[in-house]
C-alpha cells in the first residue's frame, strides 16, 4: 500500500512539473556520502531565494536489476 505521504510527494511533483518548476540536483546522501542525484521541487523563500525541496532519488544503477515488481495477487 503506498502512504499518503508518499502520494502527497507525488502529487507536489506533478504540481511542480506542471508548472515547470522541476530541476535535478546532485546531492551528496546523508547516510552514505555517496553522491546521488535527487529531483526536486523549485520554490522560493519569503527572501526571494530558491528553494530546493528534495522529492525522489534517481537510481545509480538499472531500476530493472535493483526493484522487483508488485505481487499480482496482493492488487487484486
């Protein structure tokens, strides 16, 4: 089942694409330090600054070789 926070991530990325205000952005992982890049939300703060608000990581490797795909019997 997937959480509404997650689903209300996907709904600001969808916002923010819509309104062309997408970018990707190298990172560096706060776990790790590996450097990953990560896509993100582009606003501003009341400043006028840019503001990056971080909504999914990219794969490093090939998503097909690193996810398994949903049981079919749990959608049902």
């Amino acid at each position: 089942m997937i959480s509404k926070g997650h689903k209300a991530y996907f709904e600001t990325l969808l916002r923010a694409d819509k309104n062309g205000e997408v970018c990707v952005m190298e990172c560096t992982d706060a776990k790790t330090g590996e450097t990953v890049i990560a896509v993100c939300a582009v606003g501003r703060d009341a400043n006028g600054d840019f503001q990056m608000t971080p909504l999914a990581k990219m794969f490093n490797g090939n998503p097909y070789e690193e996810l398994l795909p949903p049981d079919v019997e749990t959608l049902q």
